[in-house]
C-alpha cells in the first residue's frame, strides 16, 4: 500500500493505492493539530492489514512559515563589512516610487547578523586568516541571544569554503544542539545576497521542518517509517534529506501537479503542453516541454505574487525548482471596477471565509465563482460532492448590483465579463512561460486541473490561440495523485566560471564523475535503491558578461566536448532571442540531476485500477457564452462520452466542472481524458 | 469603450512590454543594462504613448519627448517594415547621450499601427571621458556621438556607414553592439506581439480603447489638479558645483507651481542659467522629474500616458539649468534631477503637507576602469542608492533604490582586479524626524592594480533637506588611503576623477535622507528599536532627538540583548 498526501492551506488531499489495484481517496480539512493522526485515520479506515511501502508527501509547512514570518529565531554568521548584505537585498527598491512601500523586514535581525574577521579573494586566495578571538566571540553572542538555528556565508565561501568549515567546527563545540547551515553546502555559487538569504532560509526553517516531521513521523512510523517528501523540482527527497536541506521543499505543493500533468502528457503522447492549475486564490503554469517541466535555478519567497519575473522584491531563494509562474486571479478572486471604469478582477481573494457570495457564508462581494454560477457554468443547487450549497439568485443580484448596473450591461453580460477579466489575468502566467521564453503557445495542448482550472480551460485557451485542451481525471486531486508518481531526485552543483575555451573534456568528466560519486554515497546513505539511478548532466552557460546563464543539458556522446557545447549553445541562443550572441562562452556552473529512472506508477495502472467516475441522468441547464447569448446547455458526466461531441457542453465531475463552449467539440481519449478541440 | 476590452488589453500591453524588457535583460552584454538601466513601452500610430509599460516616469517622458521629433524628421519619407530608429541627442528628445533609444515601427495591414520602443543606458558614447556622464565637459561636441533619429536599418537592411562610424569612435564597441542587438531583439518581439494583439482585436477597437485611456487619463489628472486650492506654490534646491569643483559657488532650482483650476503651470523662473560645465538638465529629463513628481504627488494609482501630461504647462526659460541651449553638455545631469525633485516636493509641501514625502536619493555611481593582470581591459560601473526618505506616518527604507540594483561584490571582484572591503550602513546618518529617513550607505575598495576612477556624488556638500521639521541626513564623504598614508577627504565636487595605484583604498559614502516631521515627536520605542538595531548610538540619539527615553529600557536596548 502507498499513502501520498498534499496538505494544503484548506484541505489535504488523500490517495491511498491498495494492492495495486485500487485507490481510495479522501479530502480532510487540514487541521495543524492532527497533522499525521488524520492520515492514519484514513488508513484505519480502510480496514486492511496490508502494510505501507511509503508515505509520500506535499506540503505548505516550509513556505508558509517564511511567507508568515514564522520561523524561529536565527543568527548569521558573516565576513567583516558585510552584516547588511543580507537586509539591503542587492538595494531593490520599488520602480514607480510608491510612497507606501516598504521592504519586507530580513529573516535575520541587525543585532543577530555579526562579524568576524577573515577574508578570501574571488580566485580562493586566503587573504586574511579567520581571527579565532572575533569568531568565538561573534558565536558567544548568539549563544547568549538563544538562537535556535544559525546561517554562516561568508564573502568568496563558493570558491574557497575553509573558512566556513572552520567556523562550522568552532559553532558546533559551543553550540552543539543548534541547528547550521553553511553556505558553501548549501548553495555554493557566486553572488553573496543570493547565498546569504538561500542559507538563511535553510538555517531558519530546519528547526520548523525537524519539529513538523517529527510530529508527523510520530503517527506515521506506526505503519511505515518511509516518508518521502516532494520536492520544489519536482522529485521526492526522504525525510532525512528533507531534516537537513528544507529549502528544497519550498514550492513542494504546486511541484505535485505539475508533476502529474507531464507524466499525463507522456503517456498520452502530446509533445509540448502547458499545465494549468487553477484553485481557489491561485492560477498557476508550466510549461512542459516533451514531458519534462522547465526548470529554474533561481526563484524568491515572500514579495507579491505577479505574472512578472523581473519585479520580484522577495527574499532570494537559489534551489532547483519547477518554473511555475502564479498570478493572484482563483475562484474567490474578487470583482472591483476602478478609477478608469474598467473591470478588475483579483489579486484579493475572498478565500474560503466568508468566500463568494453565492456560498451564502457572508460574503458579498461578487468573485469568480460567483460569475460562473451565474452563468449556468456551475451547478446552481450543490457543488464539492453535495457537500456544499449555492445560491446562485445572491450571485446575480450581487452581480447586477455591482457591476452591471455601474458599467451599464446585462448581468450575464457583466457576468461573462468578469470571466474575460480572469482570463485576461490568467493568460498573463501562460504568456510568462511561453512566448516570454521563446515558445509559441498556440501548438501547445493546455493540461488543465484544479478546483476551477476545466471551467476556465477553454475560453482561456481562445484568448492565446490554443486550441486542444486535456482534462485529466480527478481534475480537483490531480496535484495528489501526482504525488504518488514521483521519482527520487537529488540535485548538485558546482561553481566553475572559466572560459568554455580553457576547458577540456577530461576535466568536465573528472568534475561530472565527483558529482556523480557523491549522489551515489547520498543514495546509499538514504537507502534509496541506487541501481536505476540516471545522471543528467547540465551546464550554466553565459555570452562574455550577460546577465543571465542559460542552462544547457549535455546530452550524447560527445557531450562535454567544449566545442560541442559552444555550437549547442549558439543555437540555444538563436531559438530564444533571435541572433547567436556574439563573444566569449563562460561556463558558470556545472550542475547534475540524479533521478531515479523508473515511476513506481502510471496512469495506465491507475487507470487498469478503474478509477471511478461519477454518473448521473443527463438533462440540461441555461449557460451563457457571449456572442453566443445564453443556450440550452446538456449537463453529462465524463462516462458517458463514447463519441466526439460538440458544444456547448456541461461536464460534471465531484470535484469540478469542465465547460465546453460553442466551437468546441469534446472526445474520450485514452486513460479517460478528456479533449476538448477548437473548431473555427 | 468596451470596458472588458479595456481590461483586456491592458494585461496584453502589460505583458508585452514586459515581455520586451525580459528579451533585453536576458541578451544584454553590459553590467549597467543588467542591473535595469533601460525601459520598454508601446507608441500609438499617433506617436502617443499609451501605458508606462515597464518604464519609470522618467523615462517614458523621454519616450513622449522623442516621438514628435521622430514623426516629424520622417513625415515625408515614411516608415517601411523592418526600419530601426536610433537615438540619443538631448536637442532632438533625448536625455543625456549614454541613454540610446531604439525605434521600431508596428505594421497593420500594410498601416501604420504604433511603435514598439526601448532605451537603455550604454556603458559609452565616445568623446572626452569613459561612460559620457562626466561633468567636466563644456559642449555637447566633448560627450560623443550625437545619433539624431537616424534611421539604423532601413527596410530591415543595416546602414553600414552609421555602424562602422559607432565602432571607430566608441570604447569596448563590441559590447556595446551587444547591448543595441538586445534592444532590436526586444524590439522586435515587442512589434511582431502588438501587430498580433491589434490582428486579433481590429484595429479601430483598439484605436478606440487608446484614445479612451488617453482622454481618461487627462481628465483623472485635471479632476486632481482642480482639487488642490488654486494659488502659487515655490520650492528651491540649490546646487554647489559648477562641474568643475570650484568651491564656493551656487544655483539655485526655483519651482514654483501654479495651481489655475484643472490646469497646473510649472515655472522655474529663478532657476539658474545654464552652467558651462555639463551639470545641466536635458529638457526631456527636466519634464519627465516634473512629471513624474507630480503623477505620484496628485494621483499615485492613476494611469500614465500621453493624456495625464497635458493640463501641465510648463514656463522654463531657453538658457536656463532646465533648459539649456545647444551646445549646452548635458552628461553630468544626474545630481540635478534629484534637486530638482526636491524643490518640487517642497513646493508641494507648501499646499499639502500632509501628503508629501521626502523623496528616495541617491544613485552614486564609482566607475573604475583599468586593466587586469593578463592585460585585457575592463569596466565596473558601480551604483550606490541612499534610500528612501522620511514619509507622513512611516519611515524611510534604509539603502533601499528603485528598480535597479546594485552590482553583488562577488560579480565586483571576479570582473576586475578590485576588493570591497565592506559594504553597509552608517550609523547615525539617517535624517532625523518624527520619521526618520533611511541610513547612509557606503562602500570602501580596495585596488589590486592600478585604475582610473570617477566619482559621481549626487550631494556632495549637503544631504537634502527634510519636510514639516525632519532634519538632513548625514553627508556624502570620500576618503582616499594611499598605500602607507593617512586617510585623506577628496576634493569635494559632483564628479571627482583619480587615478589609483595597487593598495590604495576609497571610501564612498552616499549622503544620507532627510526624516520627515519634528524630531521631538519621534515615538521613543522607534527610537529605542533603531538603538538595538545599532543604527542609531544613544550619544547621537541625545544630540539628534529631544526626546526623553526610559533609562531601563535604553540599558536594555543598549546592551545588546534586544532583537528586534
């Protein structure tokens, strides 16, 4: 038996595989005092004395706790001069001068971020010895201030980390229960903000994750003491790993689905999709390329949620994630109109509570949801299995109210509007990870899931000229099945910076080799069956003294031949921004993934497994579609798709709805999607 | 107007233009480009500009300014498919001549339809000193190459004679090719989006949505003019260096604002004339500091565009420091804008000084260049920001800029042969208030081989003044060690040049930012706080704040045992 579970802000989402042959799910609402009694529960429930292989888990904890500013007391460790690197933050300010602005306070307060004396140049060279008196004193004041975690990154410790390690030592025999994270382990590239705040993050959230783990472990352990944790790359991680490196479990929630959606994608074919993840706050994308998420070596925590990369004023966090791009536009997203008369939508949320007005829970102001029951999208009576009731009258009038009468429209139409607004928004986070990076979006099929992801799917995909959308089964828990999918993955790095020219291919496999012995240790060390394991080698790439690297996988025989890798590179170049890129090649850091090779499932198992879908009697309700005015819409459940049917369509799931709009058709493919095709 | 649409292609401009800036950042060769120097926007066939994109005030002034000029040079001969404008002269637009622009035209079945435009600040632009930006030129002939509206490509084909000109007259030209072929790469998505945004709406409805916007955003702008009490309203800054470093000398920056109904007169009559040395303003960055104090001043929420500019007239007299004659040098501008700022928020402060916040300074620029051990050349231009000022009801941010930021010591030290020894805080240096403004920020180098240095200080003799009884923060200073010497304060002036050998050390401290409000109104646990935070001594905090403490809670705050 395998036991995956995605604990979200709201609801934890339950799969329990059985014998191979049959899963189980259940949706709890997440409560932080049972964390761990509720999944037993739920296994308790099942009545089998089967035994658990695994438990594999996806969770906010990590995120949350930097996000609210939860995270114990914590100190930093620096070179002499440098205390305030770690609060300036590269001196990013606001860029229209908002005079309301502020900077979010640093992870570490001034009085707890202190110096000693050492110094190493930028090529290793020791330049100052580590003064022993000023470190034992710089430790003695953290002591006294009873941290409960300390971060030391030191100026140049990516070249050269002798410094670090003799810190290290010194902390340890003064404070040997405290938790410590070095930077020159935790992520040695150059940079020193980037390094500072990614080991301040590390430092501060080990003693959160050690006490959440053991809580949850506490309860697991009584069937299974294999817990595995997903990932913000998309690959799992034991909990021991996950005790020391905690970092890399930031955007373990969102990683989950993307996860499910490019399994999904392979085994059905399609080359190149986008997923599409849209819950209650929320609307997230990837892009998938041929069946692997992009991914991104560097990301932030806690500034705004924005389609837009460049105007992040988080703090720094430097770990191998999925590239998934979120913007503030979900079901409780709600409806203003401002200054200019234009209607706005989002990033306010009205959450879960009161929620939107047609929850009848005491909201009033009209969100998303609202206008899709409005609509006729949504069912008008129940949603969420029964277990919630709608009011869709309180929908209209808050519509008509609010938004039709001041700008002038019909409900449906302000209502149909809203939608548009959304979709707008939304297309944003699929512009970022497309056509910002050189892709073009209209040969893509959008994989769509999320509590409202299918509603939104198709006239979404009219705006960016996509025209084939997936709906997966179980769209509202595709982000747990996904969980119990996912490989072991472990990722390294090493900071090079040399010319590509001066390089050899002996000296690129010596350096891949070292890589590689050490995540065979790591594997072993975790007991992770390391016999499947698979290398990818990567390598950070920049023209003369661009900004930004580009990764390129080194892939063939002739892989880490330099001259090689120049030409992968120009032509890399060329498909992104249009000209080869003129200059020197540096190659800034060389990176190894190590994946094991093999899924522990598909969807063609689970779908063997005969996953249940609902049934019902097909009838039919009025839904609005624009220039279409409103139809008499038939309401089906997936099963009863045995032939390609055109639109406008009503499907309805337990867990969600999928909309089919005039001039689109829907089919059943293979392991029970859904198709939806644009007819012009 | 279809207010749907409206929102629509609002998000669609937005992420166009964002689109543009990230084609830029990511294919940009110089440091200066990467740490945000450059901006991105939409034109309309009418040459207006329509949203900010992802430009500040400033510079999508600059965009306003340079359209006209480029419509009317090519009225006649018109513009074809795959044509690049290229410019940067202050007389014809421009800002000051380091700020290259790159045009190109948007097509709509064979139409005219808009521009997809960027500029960036090019790490050179010839003539007497590195980088074009030093004060001590005396006629625009010494600052460069002037690149009237010429037209780069033409019809998709590049004019040779205009680039081999560039390259024999431009220090490091590859580079700087690099940083034109990331504006044509950003350009060029920008236009191929727009033309596919304006295919999928139609163009009159877009047209239409323009012209809305344009229309709105002059009416929010006169609805919040006509709100303030009409009247006269002055402010005064005053600059202390001629370019030269000639000690004793001052000019004043005269603001006074006339507020006439929904019309809003901006005179600087009792500014200055213009100075032979090249502090003075380009006239598109004089409108585009006004225009961008006043956005944020009047309606801070409110869209910008080419409509929210028109109820403001200006009076600055031809010859003056704002708007100086040709061939008036222009490079050195950059301590003027931010007096020019602050005249304009202290006239403000005059009529609504519960509003008006002493606006964010700094931008101190140390540019070394020199050559490495194995004899190859290399350039750091590295900027400093202050921080932000004291506001009504909230402090200052301490070294926090704007969009830029600034250059990371490691990236510092492995592209020259240069040591930060420390990069931080000054204690005490934030300008006393009821709130108070953000700390000095400094910086001491030290040189492993020898180097020729220019310092920019915006304020090298005081630090600007504070609103409703804040007090100025703490001085810009250098000091120079010399290898075995006593540390020595350079000369004091706006734009100070040196030649360094190895082991010798400077130290740059950006002026610190005025507080806001009596400093004897200051709440004494913000006081206590910045105590712990050892951002304030309690010796300075006697002299700065008249404001009794609890004894208990200073030993507290004193002792080091207080985390905030």
């Amino acid at each position: 038996m395998r036991v995956a579970f995605d604990i979200g802000g709201t609801f934890t989402d339950i799969v329990i595989l059985q014998d191979n042959k049959q899963v189980y799910f259940a949706k709890v609402l997440s409560l932080i005092d049972k964390v761990g009694e509720d999944i037993v529960s739920s296994i308790a429930h099942l009545n089998t004395n089967e035994p658990v292989d695994y438990f594999v888990h996806a969770t906010t904890t990590a995120s949350n706790a930097v996000i609210e500013g939860k995270t114990p007391r914590t100190g930093l460790l620096t070179t002499r001069g440098f205390r305030d690197v770690l609060e300036l933050m590269n001196q990013k300010g606001n860029r229209l001068l908002d005079p309301r602005w502020t900077r979010l306070p640093p992870l570490v307060p001034r009085p707890l971020r202190l110096e000693v004396t050492e110094r190493v140049l930028a090529d290793g060279m020791v330049a100052k010895a580590l003064d022993f008196d000023s470190a034992m004193q710089a430790i003695f004041r953290l002591r006294d201030a009873a941290v409960e975690a300390i971060a030391v990154c030191l100026i140049n410790s990516y070249v050269n980390p002798v410094h670090e390690r003799a810190l290290a030592e010194l902390v340890r025999q003064v404070l040997p229960n405290c938790h410590l994270s070095l930077s020159s382990e935790v992520n040695p590239e150059g940079r020193e903000y980037e390094r500072t705040s990614t080991t301040v993050i590390n430092a501060s959230l080990l003693p959160v994750i050690n006490h959440y783990l053991d809580r949850l472990e506490k309860h697991l352990n009584r069937y299974s003491t294999r817990l595995l944790i997903m990932q913000s790359n998309g690959g799992t991680m034991t909990s021991a790993m996950a005790r020391k490196r905690p970092i890399s479990m930031v955007e373990s929630g969102p990683a989950a689905g993307v996860l499910a959606a490019s399994q999904y994608a392979r085994e059905l074919a399609f080359g190149d999709v986008l997923s599409f993840d849209m819950g209650g706050t929320t609307a997230k994308a990837c892009l998938i390329l041929n069946g692997r998420p992009i991914e991104k070596a560097y990301g932030e925590i806690g500034g705004n949620v924005s389609a837009v990369s460049m105007r992040g004023t988080g703090h720094a966090l430097r770990v191998p994630s999925l590239d998934i791009v979120e913007v503030g536009a979900g079901g409780g997203s709600m409806v203003w109109i401002d200054e200019a008369g234009g209607l706005r939508v989002g990033p306010i949320s009205a959450g879960a509570d009161p929620g939107p007005v047609c929850y009848g829970r005491g909201g009033t102001r009209p969100t998303v949801t609202d206008a899709n029951v409005a609509l006729g999208y949504m069912n008008p009576v129940t949603i969420a299995d029964g277990t919630l009731g709608i009011d869709r009258n309180a929908a209209l009038e808050a519509i008509r109210t609010q938004v039709a009468e001041p700008l002038k429209m019909s409900t449906l139409a302000a209502a149909y509007g809203i939608i548009r607004v959304a979709n707008a928004t939304m297309t944003r986070a699929l512009r970022a990870v497309s056509t910002e990076r050189g892709h073009d979006i209209r040969k893509m099929t959008l994989i769509a899931f999320g509590g409202a992801g299918p509603i939104h799917a198709a006239a979404l995909c009219e705006n960016v000229g996509i025209k084939t959308v997936l709906v997966p089964p179980h769209p509202g828990l595709f982000s747990a099945l996904g969980l119990l999918l996912a490989k072991t993955r472990l990722d390294y790095v090493r900071t090079l910076e040399e010319l590509l020219r001066d390089m050899s291919r002996a000296r690129f496999d010596a350096i891949f080799g070292e890589m590689e012995s050490q995540a065979k240790s790591d594997f072993d060390r975790q007991n992770i069956d390391g016999s499947d394991m698979r290398f990818e080698r990567i390598a950070d790439i920049r023209v003369g003294f661009m900004r930004d690297e580009m990764t390129l996988t080194l892939e063939g025989p002739d892989s880490t031949d330099p001259d090689n890798i120049a030409v992968q590179f120009r032509e890399a170049h060329q498909r992104e921004f249009g000209f080869p890129g003129e200059g020197d090649l540096y190659i800034v850091n060389t990176r190894l993934r190590a994946v094991s090779a093999t899924s522990p499932l598909s969807f063609q198992g689970l779908h063997e497994m005969a996953l249940q879908t609902s049934t019902f009697e097909k009838h039919t309700r009025m839904a609005y579609f624009g220039a279409f005015g409103e139809m008499a819409t038939p309401v089906i459940s997936r099963r009863s798709i045995d032939q390609p049917l055109r639109g406008p369509l009503i499907i309805e799931e337990k867990d969600t709805t999928v909309i089919v709009p005039p001039n689109w058709t829907a089919s059943r493919e293979r392991l029970n999607g859904i198709l939806l095709r644009y007819k012009e | 107007m279809d207010p749907i649409l409206l929102e629509v292609l609002r998000n669609e401009l937005s992420s166009i233009t964002e689109e543009m800036a990230i084609t830029v950042h990511r294919t940009a060769k110089s440091p200066i480009l990467r740490m945000g120097d450059f901006a991105t926007s939409l034109i309309d066939a009418k040459g207006r500009l329509v949203g900010l994109g992802a430009a500040m005030h400033l510079h999508a002034t600059m965009f306003m300014r340079v359209m006209p000029f480029i419509l009317d040079k090519y009225k006649g001969a018109g513009f074809k498919p795959g044509d690049v404008i290229i410019c940067n002269d202050p007389y014809a637009g421009a800002a000051h001549m380091p700020d290259v622009i790159v045009v190109m035209p948007v097509f709509h079945q064979h139409q005219l339809a808009g521009f997809s435009i960027i500029y960036s600040h090019q790490p050179d632009i010839g003539g007497r000193f590195p980088g074009g930006f030093s004060s001590h030129c005396a006629e625009s002939y010494e600052e460069g190459i002037r690149l009237s509206n010429l037209k780069l490509y033409e019809a998709g084909v590049r004019n040779e004679g205009i680039v081999d000109l560039l390259k024999a007259n431009i220090r490091a030209s590859d580079e700087w090719m690099g940083d034109i072929e990331a504006k044509l790469a950003g350009c060029w998505r920008g236009a191929r989006e727009f033309e596919q945004v304006i295919e999928k709406h139609g163009i009159e409805r877009v047209n239409a949505c323009f012209e809305y916007l344009i229309d709105h955003a002059e009416r929010t702008m006169r609805a919040a003019i006509a709100a303030v009490p009409v009247g006269d309203y002055s402010g005064e800054a005053m600059l202390h260096d001629d370019g030269f470093g000639t000690p004793g000398v001052q000019f004043p920056i005269k603001i006074t604002l006339r507020f006439r109904g929904d019309k809003l007169i901006v005179d600087f009559t009792g500014t200055s004339r213009q100075l032979k040395s090249a502090l003075n303003m380009p006239y598109s960055n004089t409108l585009g500091q006004v225009f961008s104090g006043v956005h944020s001043v009047l309606c801070q929420d409110g869209v910008f565009n080419s409509g929210s500019v028109k109820p403001i007239e200006f009076i600055a007299p031809s010859g003056s420091l704002v708007n100086p004659e040709f061939p008036a040098a222009v490079g050195g501008r950059a301590p003027v804008i931010f007096l020019l700022t602050d005249a304009l928020h202290s006239a403000f402060s005059k009529v609504l000084p519960e509003r008006i916040w002493v606006p964010p300074d700094g931008g101190d620029v140390v540019h070394i260049s020199g050559q490495r051990a194995d004899g190859s050349t290399y350039t750091t231009m590295d900027l400093m920001w202050g921080g932000w000022g004291g506001r009504p009801a909230m402090d200052g941010v301490d070294g926090a800029g704007r969009s830029y930021s600034t250059v990371p010591v490691e990236l510092i030290e492995r592209e020259g042969p240069v040591v930060v020894e420390s990069f931080g805080l000054v204690a005490d240096t934030g300008g006393p208030g009821k709130y108070r403004g953000s700390l000095s920020v400094f910086r001491e180098y030290r040189f492993l081989r020898p180097a020729k240095i220019m310092v920019r200080t915006n304020r090298p003799f005081e630090a600007g003044a504070g609103l409703a009884g804040g007090g100025r923060g703490g001085p810009s200073v250098n000091y120079l060690t010399r290898v075995g010497r006593e540390p020595e304060v350079l000369p004091r002036g706006t734009h100070v040049h040196l030649e360094v050998e190895p082991g010798d050390r400077l130290y740059h401290r950006v002026a610190g930012v005025a507080g806001h409000g009596p400093a004897s109104e200051r709440d004494p646990k913000l006081i206590l706080r910045d105590i712990a935070e050892g951002k304030l001594t309690p010796n300075a905090a006697q002299e700065q704040y008249p404001v009794s403490l609890d004894p208990e809670a200073l030993r507290l705050a004193t002792s080091g045992k207080e985390y905030c």
